[in-house]
C-alpha cells in the first residue's frame, strides 16, 4: 500500500475545504443528497461498522455531475457563448450534458468506442439538444486528445473529468455529505480512483476538516496510474491498460489531481478486477444494488485488501451505476476465475473412439463441469487439441483435478489466466 506525504500549509490548500461549501452552495436543488446506508453484509463480513455513500443514485447515476456542474456555473458570459468540451469514459459526460441542459451552454463530449450503450444513451438523455455525443477512439485518453483539439480550434471551455481544483471541489461535496449525514467523522473513507479528482476532493477536504480520517484510494490493478504516478513523483503514462473498470481505466492522472491526492496524506491499494466483478455480483444479489465496476471497486477492497479495525466506522464511496446489463456475462466469467472456479485447459485427444468418456472418466471430478469444448484445429489426424473449460465447485478441487491431469496419458496444458494465450482463446 502506498502512503502519500504529509501536507504543506499553502494558502491554497487551507483555503479547498471553502471551496468546496461554495461548490455545495452552487449545486444546491440541482444535484442530489445521496443516501448514506448502512451495509448489513460488508459488515458481517469484515467486523466493523460499513456504511455505503449511494452516489449510484445521484443524477446520471454517478458523482460527476458535482464536479461538472461546479465548473460549468462559474464561467463567464463569452465563456460560455464558446461553449464547452469534454471527454469522458461515460459518466462525466453524463453530468456535463446535465450541466449543459440546466445552465443553457452549449456542449460537445468525447467518449471512447469502449464506453458502453446505456452510457451513450444516457448521456444523449440528459443533454438533449444541448449537446453533441462524439464517439470515437480505443480509451480515454483517445477521447480527451479529440476533446482538447477541438478546444483549441474552436475556443470551447474544456471541462476536465478529473483535472480541475473546480471539478475536485465539487467532488469534494460528497465529503462533506457524508460528515452531515454521519453526525461525526468516519474511522475510513475509501475512495475509487480513476483520474484522482473525486480522491483529490474528498481527501483534501477531509485533511483539513478532520486529518485523523483515514482515506483510502482503491485503484484497479490493471489501471493504477495514480499508483505509479505517486511512486514516479510525476504522472506517468501506463504502458498497459485493462479497460474493464471503464470508469476508473485511464493511462494518465491529472496535473492537478496528483498533488492534490499526494499532499492530502491518503493511501493506495489495488484491487484485482476479478474481484471487483465478484463484488458487483455481491452488491446486485445480496444488497439489490446495481453497481458499474468503478462503482465497487471501493467495498471490493475490503476485506483481503484492505484490513480495518473491528467496531470502526467505514465509509465506502459507491461511485456510479450505469453498468450495462450485457456485461454479467464477462462480470460472471471474471469472478469465477478470480474464485479459482473456472479453469482453461488446451487438452490434445487423440483422434480415436472413446478418447473424450476416458477423458470424462479418469480426469473430472464428480462436481466438476464442462462449461465449454470447442477443438481449436482439427487437420491433424492422429490428434486434435481442444479448448476445455471447467468450472470446479469449490477452489479446493483444482489440485485433485490437476494431479489427475497430470497422471494421465493425454498432453494438458492449462490457459493461464493473463497470459498472451488467454487472452487470445478466452
């Protein structure tokens, strides 16, 4: 876990958590007072007392409509007759369109092909004849590239999702909600983070309001860029990025939000998307919540990741809900092979009768099941190698299934998970 550094005294930083009661003041009767629940099952299962902040339920469902709609209100009259621009994964866009619609300025947003459909639908929705939806580009930063040539063509305002003291005080509205709410300051706050600014704003708040809090960023393993940009003094540019957390997938954080996050004393942990996805699947049959992987990627950390101290307070931030109900399926397979569940094997049969019930016989389990077969190349006619997968009912019976592989006369290879060869067959 990485820990930042112990905050200067600068009149800037003693002055954000100003800036952010006059963020809360503007975006009063405009953005929602999210519920602050607590969360029986968290919990449970980690001993202390977990409350989670339903920003899934705030408008567009998601906290960066506070962050958008802070920017947007403070600009000037020809400011906003140049109207404004932004790029987004989806959900800042969806509260720059609200933004839009509500002051009457004229928007453009950026979204990359990756963002998903209810997203894109959303964002139209709520910008209306507002705004224009532009897709285009493979990640985030493709789009916010598009976005900031066509801010210095025309002259448009851009409205950074993360990169902004103005965006990061309106995120840090959501701060300051959870002191109300609570009646007193939380033991922890745990914070996702994508590009930083909702760290940034809450963090930076809550150092100077109450600096015994603990705050933690949760990043996605395969997307911690604020990770190595706190370990690289500098943002740095990820080499790799996995899009799954759409959300929080962005191969640079901010200039403005580094030190921000940096200065304000919080922690840094990853979390395996995998485990992400077996929280959400928590979060939808347990709780009845709908989350988007940014969403839980905070309560997912809980637990292995992240140890609190029993009969504390915890406070986890549920940052969005747009999660596009075509992706269980990639939501399902990921966790089970996070479980240790679901397991890809390259098994060579030989091409004779018989071959696939020894196969059945001498190599599966009793529970175990053939989730799927499908020969990768039949040209050869002594053997055919087929893609064999199988999902184990506990994660204690993959040693038993693998020595039985081993001990038997057929060549098994298994498909690791994160290597070049599943990812390409899988």
């Amino acid at each position: 876990m990485l820990t930042a550094s112990t905050p200067g005294t600068s009149h800037a930083a003693t002055s954000f958590a100003d800036e952010c009661a006059a963020a809360a003041a503007r975006l009063s009767g405009v953005a929602r007072t999210t519920p602050l629940e607590p969360n029986a099952r968290l919990t449970e299962a980690v001993g202390a007392q977990v409350w989670l902040k339903r920003e899934d339920l705030q408008i567009g469902r998601s906290y960066k409509v506070r962050g958008a709609y802070n920017l947007i209100s403070q600009l000037g009259t020809s400011e906003r007759q140049a109207g404004v621009v932004c790029a987004s994964a989806g959900n800042h866009a969806q509260g720059v369109a609200y933004a839009c619609r509500t002051l009457g300025v004229r928007g453009r947003v950026h979204v990359p092909r990756t963002t998903p459909r209810q997203k894109r639908d959303r964002i139209a929705a709520l910008g209306g004849l507002a705004v224009d939806l532009i897709v285009d580009g493979d990640t985030y930063d493709d789009a916010a590239a598009a976005a900031a040539d066509h801010a210095a063509r025309t002259g448009a305002t851009m409205v950074p999702a993360f990169d902004d003291r103005r965006t990061a005080a309106g995120q840090g509205t959501v701060g300051l909600e959870i002191l109300n709410q609570l009646g007193r300051p939380p033991d922890v706050v745990v914070v996702p983070v994508g590009g930083g600014g909702l760290l940034a704003g809450v963090a930076s708040l809550l150092r100077q309001r109450h600096p015994e809090v603990r705050v933690v960023g949760v990043e996605p393993a395969g997307a911690a860029g604020m990770t190595a940009a706190l370990r690289a003094g500098e943002p740095v540019v990820l080499p790799e990025l996995d899009s799954f957390v759409d959300g929080a997938a962005v191969r640079r954080v901010g200039d403005v939000s580094l030190p921000m996050v940096r200065d304000s004393g919080a922690e840094l942990l990853t979390v395996a998307e995998g485990r992400v996805c077996t929280e959400m699947l928590d979060l939808y049959q347990v709780d009845g919540i709908i989350a988007e992987p940014a969403g839980a990627l905070a309560s997912a950390a809980l637990g292995d990741d992240l140890a609190v101290e029993p009969g504390s307070t915890v406070v986890c931030l549920l940052s969005g809900g747009n999660n596009d109900v075509s992706r269980y399926a990639e939501v399902v397979e990921r966790s089970l092979v996070h479980r240790g569940l679901k397991h890809y094997f390259l098994v060579e049969f030989p091409q004779e009768p018989g071959a696939l019930r020894r196969f059945l016989d001498e190599v599966l389990g009793p529970d175990d099941d053939i989730v799927l077969f499908e020969y990768i190349k039949r040209d050869n006619r002594e053997t055919g190698p087929a893609l064999v997968g199988i999902e184990l009912s506990s994660r204690e019976g993959y040693e038993p299934l693998w020595a039985r592989m081993k001990a038997s006369p057929l060549k098994i290879q298994l498909v690791a998970p994160g290597t070049a060869a599943y990812r390409f067959l899988v």
